[in-house]
C-alpha cells in the first residue's frame, strides 16, 4: 500500500507539472509566434487545468499564476517538455486520473517536473544521453508544437562536432507517435521526426523534417557536413527524394526498399477527356516531378547505399535497379543489394550494423567545386554555393551544370530564368562569372556576399530589383500556399444567408482535411477577426468571394481577375454563369511578401465544394487533389481538371501572359474542351439545409446538403457520377443520386423524423478501371445513424464474377444523423474507385 501521504504528494505533483506543462506551454505560445493558442493543446490544458482545480483547489490559482517568457532555448525546451506531458497523457487514455494513480509507482513526472522548474528560473533543461527522449518544435505553418525523437551520444559534449543520423519512420498518417523511441548511436546525434505521419516525407512533411534537422543543428554541437538519412519502406522513400532535393544537406542515404519511380499504379486509364494532349502533358510532367529517379544527378556527392528486400512489388525493384543504373552512368558509385530471402529483422540487422557504420565511416563531405542540380519546383532552389532565383517555361524541368575553377565559375543552365551565386559559400574566390557562355566580372563585386543574374528577353544581365516577382514561397502554385505560414478566412459579410454559411462551411472542411491529414487544425478565422498581424505575417486562404468576404472585397480590385455579379473576367474575357467558379493565387496586395489563395464562387452554389472541384489526381496521397495552377474557372459542368474552363499560371511578374512568353519568362495557360463539357451533365446544389425541413414523406438525400464530407478525391457529386455522366448501375440509369470515390464519409441530418432509408448502391457503369491487375477495386458501403452501424453491404467489385451493384436498407427511426460511408475491402484495394448512391432515400 502507498502511504496516504505520499499519494497526495503523488496527486500534486502530477497536477502541478501537467498544469505548468499545458499552461505554461499556451502562455509561451501565445507571446510567440503571433500568441496562436493550436486547439489540440488548448483541450489538453483544459481538461488538465479542470483536473487540478477539482484535486486541489486552493493551489489552483498559485499555478495559474506560472507563467513564463519566451527567451530563445527556453522556449524550445518548453516545447520539449510539453510534448513529453502530452505523450504520458495519451498513454493513459488522456485520462489525468489514471496518471495520477500510476505515478506513486513509477515516479514518471518527476524530472519533468524538475526540468518546468529549472527553465521557469532560467536554467536549461537537463535531458537524458544515451536514451531516446522526445522534443517539440514550433511549426509558423499553422501555429503548432510537432514532435520529434532525439538520442544523445553517452559521451556527449557541448563541445563536440557529433553527425547527425536522421531515421525516417515508415509509418502512414497521423495517429500514436511514431518519432518517440529514437535509435540510439555511439558517437552520432540521432533524430527520429514525426513529419505529420509523413506522406512519403514530401510537402509539408519534408519542410517538417528540414526543421526538426534545423532545431538540432542550432540546439547541439553537429557536424553538418555529416548528416545521414536512413529509412526502410516509406522512410527510405524518403531519403530518396530529401537527398534528391536538397543534396548540400545531407551527406549520405541507407534506403532500404521505398520508392524510387513515378508510382503510377494510381493513374487514371487515359480516355474520354482525359486524352486531351495538354492534360496528358501535364499530368506526366507533374508525376515525373514526383518520382526520385528524375533528380539523380542531384545525388553526385551523397554516398548512397541501398537495399531491397524479398517483400514488395517487382514493380519497385525494378524501380529501384533503374535508380542505381542511372546513378552510374551518370558516374556515381552507389553501393547496391538485394535480400530476396531475408526476413525484414535481417534486413534490419544489415541496415543499423553493417550499412549504417560504413555511411559513418566515411569523412565529411566537401563543398564540391562542381556539381549538377535539376528542380521542378522554385521551392527546390539550388545547392552549396548557386541559387536558383526564378525557373524558366512552365511544367518543364529545371537544370544546371556549375563548376568553379581559377577564379571563374562557368554554369550552364537550362530552363532557368535567375540565379545567384552565393560566394561565401564557394569554394574559392570568384572574380568571373560565365553563365551560358556570357562573362560577368564579379571582382568590383568583391565585398558583397551575392552576385546575382537574371535572363531578360532571352538574354542574360545583371538582376534588377522589382517588385513582384516570382521566387521561392512566392511562386504557387495554389497548393503551395500552405506549406508557409498560412490562416483559414472565412467571409461574414454581405446579405446572403446561404452565402455566409457556405464560406464558413467550405473553411470548417478544409481545416478538418487538414486536421485528418496532419494531426492538427490550422488557423482560422472570421473576416471580421482577421487583424493587421495576420496580413502581416500569414499568407491567406480565403473563402468566398467580395460578396461574402470582407478581406477578398478589400483586396479584389488589386487582383488580376474581375468580379462580375454572375461570374469573373480574366484578361478582358467573361466567364459567367450560376456554376461559374475560381481558384486564384497571387501575392496579396496588402503585404507583398505573402500570399493569398482565394476560392470563390459567381453564387453560392458555385462556392460549394469548390475547393475539391478542381486538382489533379496524383499517385503520391499528399498530392492526391493537387491544385497545380495559380489560378483556375470551372463551370457546372466541370468534373476534373481535363473539363474545367481555363487554367494557368502567371509568368514570373505575376502578369497574365497566355500568348506569349514575358520578359522575365514563365507563363502559360491552358482550357478544357467545351464539346467534352457539353456531354457531361451539371452539377446539382442540394437545397435543404436538414431532410427534416421537407414535408415530404419521402426525401431525397441528393436535396440536402451534407453536415460533413470526408472523402480524399474529389467532390461529391449530386445527381451524377464522379465523372460527371449520367448515373448508370449494372445498366440500370438513375436520375437522382451522390457520386462518390472511396473512402468516402458523408454526413446527413435527420432530426430522428424518418424511419427507413433506402439506394441502390454499386460502381459506377464505365468507370475508370483499375491500373493494376493486383488492385481489385473492390468496395463496401455501409449506414450508420447516430454512430451505430444500421446495415452493409457485401463486397463489390468489377473483377471476376463480383458483383458491382446492391440494394441497401436500413431502419433509421428515432435516427439524428445518418452515415453514408464507402470504404475499399480487401488488402489491395485502389482508393479513388468511382461509386454511387443510386436514389438514397429516407421515408417517414
């Protein structure tokens, strides 16, 4: 029995370092970073700060007086300790009380609690070596602490020069911490990032595990020319594509399987309006942008060893065997095997004591005074000592050869419009700049740090300063605008209902896709709350055009684009008509330096769902409704980017050049086939805001807007398929239904007036088939009311003698919300396959 003192001592403590955790950690976001208060952290302060109050009441308020500053490392390993509390929370459920009756037993918190004191007195945080312990940093992107995982050599000191060994975990979408149990090396600094669950550590989580590396390095004594990855599955995808795109950070790879091609197991069968040549065009370019094996010439100075195992699909061996190919005629060395009969423990073995060690082994790397770099992306801008400021022709590669020698660097380059040449970083001095043939002294130069050439009507000059141009976090396309700092804008204004709760409705679903996705809300805001901070510091995404939206009528006027009362002009061309839509970056006139991405509708009815009715279905789940544009129509009749009106980007002055190219480059624009549009069918808008406001006996639930919508892919679509056709099961035509793509959630308020609902459910007649023969396309559709499951399908399916359509019934008396819910069955499975809600019904 624990002593009855010692468990009040045990309840105190508990209480006082999960309370200063939560809130001292909210009080120190708050003074940083723009004072965001992340709604995950603050329902964990809550619900601890709650707990407390009621254990012990007269000590609550002294703890609410605990506050701290932000002062530089403290604040960082405020964020550490904080993580480490919110990790003890979840192990117990999110349940306080049971972390209280555990910590008379295991003395958990104590050093924790040690560490809140020692940092609200200004002392440093003491942290274990030689075991692995959990750190968070501050993520500007949308004003929240991501966790990481870091191991410390036993010998470590501060006065060290330590490598970095950085394991990419092999994990899929946000859920229990994958970061937390760092491996640990003698002699290394090891760090494990959570990257957001990691989605092929690319987008969002490739910038997560770039900052995670930049904490240790500013937080440790590292050696940054001596700084490794090493992954198995999607972690080694990983490392293939963070060394392929930012080759002067990292020093070598141990890719033990991953993905080294297109992936294009995903892709569409080309028909119908899909063979559009411009579509066809981009699609592959934005494919090949995504597949490692286009950016091997950036691995020339990383050590590369790799490794495939007995699991997996010939398909990526095959990939993989054409990495290591390419990466030797273009003169690398990269070690290379397969384990067709190994276990993953032996390949595992192989990986952390025989591969890993030799990686290590090698010295540091040099800046090369030669080297190639090719980028698709502004984002990707260049290694060691050359910058890419600007890219040339648009879905187009990017490429340069430099070399520095004698005093000169010579550079080629091809398809790029900028460049700077960093000359602190050289690796001698430069007295002569040769790009392209063209000379450029740089000795009258000599006490600046940058020199810096730009291409002007096709010939190349000294760069000239102007405003508004593109470069990196100030390119697009649209979907590039969240990866900075970034707050949801909803519009309140204006005099109609329907409007205003749309704005809200489409903000509320992008933030919880982004919660699904990451882990975390972003932040979000009414027009009418949106301060001169926020314009400031944050690039926007605002919903709702200057009808509805107070921010986007302050700044529409100063946008290249006209808004009409039933549509847009663009370039002195209208669009107009009650479906009429756009999607628009550009550099907001309110602060050049940042971004605004606006969705906008002609009406309400084109603002619903805009912000899905238009991306392009990439293989990789991050990019699965990539929006590739800086700005885009679409119509009613609209069903993907092949049928969309027009679509473009803006050449590197942000100007609308769709004829030609523009003095500084870039440019281009492109419209969907209007014969192709007119075969489809337009999308309907569901009028009711419940079923429960018909008097009907008998509603259609294609007439009512959904509570939610939860599906990767696309838009619902109302009164037709996904493709915009006709809705056809096994032959038999409906004229009323939802189409929807697996996995697929949506949500319908009843009110708990009805008692039967009823649809034929199935895949949708000519769908897309499957790419792959070892993906069935197979699915269940299942209702659920109020959370109880009410009835299922069985499995269907186009392969084999399956079935592809069913009826489906379900008793829905007494029910508040009905759930429509599609998933994929089966292990291989394709997401994305085309269903349908044949005339879903419910009936009082």
């Amino acid at each position: 029995m624990v002593p009855q003192a010692q468990r009040i001592r045990a309840h105190f403590l508990i209480a006082l370092t999960l309370v200063v955790a939560a809130f001292g950690v909210t009080r120190l976001l708050h003074s940083y970073r723009q004072k965001q208060v992340v709604t995950d952290y603050a329902q964990t302060e809550r619900r601890v700060r709650a707990y407390a109050a009621k254990v012990f009441r007269a000590e609550h308020e002294q703890i609410a007086e605990l506050a701290m500053e932000e002062h530089g490392r403290m604040q960082r390993d405020a964020a550490a300790l904080f993580m480490q509390a919110r990790y003890l929370l979840e192990q117990q459920g999110g349940s306080a009380r049971m972390l209280v009756r555990d910590v008379a037993r295991t003395g958990a918190l104590a050093e924790l609690k040690a560490n809140f004191n020692r940092i609200r007195t200004g002392e440093p945080a003491r942290f274990p070596r030689g075991e692995p312990f959990l750190r968070g940093y501050y993520s500007a992107v949308d004003g929240t602490i991501q966790p990481y995982g870091l191991c410390l050599p036993k010998d470590y000191e501060p006065e060290g020069s330590y490598p970095v060994v950085v394991t990419l975990h092999s994990g899929e979408g946000p859920g229990a911490l994958k970061c937390r149990e760092a491996p640990c090396y003698g002699g290394a600094i090891s760090v494990k990032p959570e990257a957001r669950g990691a989605g092929g550590f690319m987008d969002i989580a490739e910038d997560d595990v770039l900052a995670a590396l930049r904490e240790v390095h500013q937080l440790y004594s590292t050696d940054r020319d001596r700084v490794y990855l090493i992954g198995a599955g999607a972690g080694a995808t990983g490392c293939w594509h963070l060394a392929g795109h930012y080759p002067h950070l990292i020093s070598g790879i141990v890719a033990v399987d991953g993905r080294t091609g297109p992936g294009a197991w995903l892709r569409y069968a080309a028909g119908g309006a899909e063979s559009q040549a411009w579509h066809q065009q981009v699609r592959a370019f934005l494919e090949a942008s995504l597949s490692p094996v286009a950016y091997a010439e950036n691995l020339d100075h990383c050590h590369v060893v790799a490794a495939r195992g007995a699991s997996g699909r010939a398909a990526d061996r095959r990939d993989t065997r054409a990495m290591i190919e390419r990466l030797r005629k273009l003169g690398s060395a990269p070690e290379y095997l397969e384990f067709l009969l190994q276990s993953g423990e032996d390949l595992a073995r192989w990986r952390e004591q025989l591969a890993l060690p030799g990686v290590l082994g090698r010295g540091p790397a040099r800046v090369p005074s030669r080297f190639r770099y090719k980028t698709a992306h502004p984002r990707h801008n260049g290694a060691w000592w050359l910058r890419l400021d600007r890219l040339g022709r648009p879905m187009q590669f990017s490429s340069v050869e430099a070399k520095a020698e004698d005093g000169r660097v010579l550079i080629d380059t091809d398809n790029v419009s900028a460049l700077t040449v960093l000359l602190n970083e050289a690796p001698a001095t430069v007295n002569t700049a040769c790009v392209d043939g063209v000379e450029f002294p740089v000795a009258a130069r000599a006490r600046a740090s940058t020199f810096s050439l730009e291409k002007w009507e096709g010939r190349w000059r000294l760069a000239t300063p102007r405003p508004l141009m593109k470069q990196r976090g100030l390119s697009g396309p649209f979907s590039d605008v969240t990866r900075d700092p970034f707050l949801v804008v909803y519009g309140t204004a204006g005099d109609s209902d329907l409007h205003r709760e749309l704005s809200r409705w489409e903000a509320d679903r992008f933030a919880e896709t982004w919660k699904a996705r990451y882990g975390n809300s972003p932040r979000i805001k009414a027009d009418a709350d949106v301060e001169p901070r926020d314009i400031r510091s944050l690039n926007l995404l605002l919903f709702g055009g200057p009808q509805v939206n107070g921010i986007t009528k302050r700044i529409a006027g100063q946008l290249p684009v006209g808004f009409e009362e039933q549509g847009f002009t663009l370039a002195g061309e209208s669009f107009e008509g009650t479906g009429v839509g756009l999607l628009l970056c550009y550099p907001n006139p309110l602060s050049p330096n940042h971004m605004v991405a606006l969705v906008a509708g002609a009406t309400p009815e084109a603002l619903y769902q805009a912000q899905d009715r238009i991306g392009m279905r990439l293989s990789w789940r991050p990019y699965g409704n990539y929006k590739w544009f800086d700005y885009a129509l679409f119509g009613a009749r609209t069903a993907g980017t092949e049928t969309l009106v027009a679509a473009g980007l803006f050449d590197n002055q942000w100007q609308l050049r769709p004829k030609g190219d523009g003095p500084a480059g870039g440019g281009a624009e492109w419209r969907g086939d209007p014969a192709a549009r007119e075969t489809l069918l337009p999308q309907t808008f569901p009028l009711l805001g419940s079923a429960s406001e018909s008097e009907e006996d008998q509603v259609l639930l294609c007439d009512v807007r959904p509570l939610a919508i939860e599906q990767d892919y696309g838009a619902v679509a109302f009164d037709r398929s996904c493709e915009g056709t006709a809705i056809r099961l096994a032959g038999e035509e409906f004229q009323r239904g939802l189409g929807v793509r697996s996995p697929s959630v949506i949500r319908f308020m009843l009110g708990g007036q009805f008692r039967s609902f009823s649809a034929t459910v199935g895949l949708t007649d000519g769908g897309p088939p499957s790419a792959s023969s070892a993906v069935s396309g197979e699915v269940v559709f299942q209702v659920e009311g109020d959370g109880l499951r009410l009835a299922t399908s069985l499995p269907l399916s186009r392969k084999g003698d399956g079935n592809t359509s069913a009826p489906l019934s379900a008793d829905v008396e007494g029910v508040r919300v009905l759930t429509l819910t599609v998933l994929p069955s089966g292990a291989r499975s394709e997401p994305g396959t085309s269903c349908v809600w044949g005339a879903p019904t419910v009936s009082r």
